[in-house]
C-alpha cells in the first residue's frame, strides 16, 4: 500500500507540476521548456501534459503549451496569461467590425467550452454562453473545431450526438456537417436551435488535425443574409488570422470562399 500511495502521489505531482509551470509562463512553453522547468524527462512530460490536454487543464497549440479552460476557471493568474487574453484584442475587433457578439471557444474532451465573449449593448437578448460546454450538434463553434480535426479523431464529439438522437448520416446529418466544414473553413447556423438567432465559425488551426481554438459571430438572423455571411466570413478569416499571429503560429491558408456555401444548420 505505501509504494502504491507513493507511485498515486509522485503522478499526481508530475501533473500538478506541469500546471503550475504552463500557469506561471508569460508566453506559450515549448515542451523542453516545460520538462526542464520542473525537472522531469521530455517523455514523462510529454505523456503526463497528454493527459492534461485531454482533461482541459493544459492547451496545446503547435509545439506550445497554455493554460487550460479548467485552469483559467480556477486561476485569475493563468487567466491574465492564457489564449482568452492573448486573444481579447482580436475578439474586440471582430465584434466592433461586424457589430456582432463574438465568442471564443476551446475543444475539452466531448464538447466545447466558451472562455471569452464580447456582446455589443444591442445584443443583450442573446445569450452569452459563457464558460458553458457546448456539443457538436447544436452549435457552429464546436462544429468548427471537430470539422478540422482529423475524422478518426472526431469520436469523442460524435457521441453526444448520438446519444441525443440527432441524424448521423444523409445530406442532413451531422457527418455530412462536418465534411461540409471541412471544406469550405466555415460553420454557419441559421435558426435550428434559435429561430431569431444565427451564427458563423471559423477555427484557428495552427497546423493540419489540430485545432487550437474557434472564433464565433452571433447575431440577429435577419442580418445574415448571403452578402452580409461574405462579410463576416471575411471579418472571421481576418480576427483568426490575428489570433494565430498574436500566439505566434502559422495561421491557415487563405482559402476563405467568395459566396456562401450551403449554411450548416449548427448553433451558436
């Protein structure tokens, strides 16, 4: 029992370890940076912020590692330093320019977790959905965030779906979703979930299969019209785009659409 409550505590202690150093950064840690500022292999790090990834309290972009949606919730400190401040400037721009609440989201392990809004005045009646976990079926940012993972990877995010009932396969269902995203770069929702209520997505994909965060428009559906979807595709392309260069990673090739494509039916 002792070498077992030895083994549990020492696991236990690499991940707080590892938490507490991607906290404590003032900028984005490489792996090695990570390992060596608490004194542990680059593999046992590795395998240990894995696991951290999957849980929430760690976030991976590219080769960096930021605080986690469960460690900003907790950390006021980790807020201050984390993916939701380095992006605060972009998601102000993009709700100034399209007059439209805007929302940043991150992938936990089956849903998706708002960990930033801006809500113009005017918006009041819409909701926020701050720090709420949202799921794939119901709403554009986690469409947008699973539709650039890769297929195998998507699982996890499917079973709510599943679980709910929602249509899996056919032109409608939510595979046909996902592929459809996919391709064009874009969730985009018009009233299944809110008849007055419409939404666009667009995630910041650093590399191939890893996205690292989704940035959201939600408005009025009167006000997203197929002009009005070109221009906020285009405010979308732009903000991400500054995400992606404010955390220091290449941001995704230019192949935003001149028209609209067919709109996904997801949410908010």
């Amino acid at each position: 029992m002792v070498g077992l409550a030895r083994s549990a505590s020492s696991a236990v202690d690499k991940a707080l370890d590892l938490v507490e150093a991607v906290s404590r950064a003032d900028r984005p840690l490489r792996l090695s940076e990570v390992a060596d500022a608490v004194g542990l292999h680059r593999p046992t790090a590795y395998r240990v912020l894995a696991d951290l990834v999957r849980r929430g309290w760690v976030l991976r972009t590219g080769d960096h590692y930021l605080p986690g949606a469960a460690a900003l919730r907790l950390s006021r400190t980790a807020a201050a330093r984390s993916l939701a401040t380095l992006s605060r400037p972009a998601l102000e721009e993009l709700a100034a320019r399209t007059g439209m609440m805007a929302n940043l989201q991150v992938l936990e392990h089956d849903r998706s977790r708002v960990i930033d809004v801006v809500r113009p005045a005017r918006l009041e009646m819409i909701s926020l959905l701050g720090d709420q976990a949202l799921p794939v079926h119901r709403f554009a940012g986690p469409l947008a965030l699973v539709a650039a993972l890769e297929p195998a990877a998507r699982g996890p995010y499917l079973r709510p779906a599943e679980a709910d009932g929602h249509p899996m396969t056919g032109p409608d269902g939510l595979l046909a979703d996902l592929e459809r995203v996919a391709r064009t770069g874009f969730a985009v929702e018009r009233g299944r979930n809110e008849a007055l209520v419409a939404s666009v997505s667009r995630a910041v994909v650093p590399e191939p299969g890893r996205p690292l965060c989704a940035l959201t428009v939600v408005g009025p559906d009167a006000e997203f019209g197929e002009d009005a979807l070109v221009e906020l595709r285009a405010a979308l392309a732009a903000a991400t785009d500054a995400v992606a260069t404010a955390l220091g990673v290449p941001a995704a090739p230019d192949d935003e659409p001149t028209t609209t494509d067919t709109p996904v039916p997801e949410g908010d």
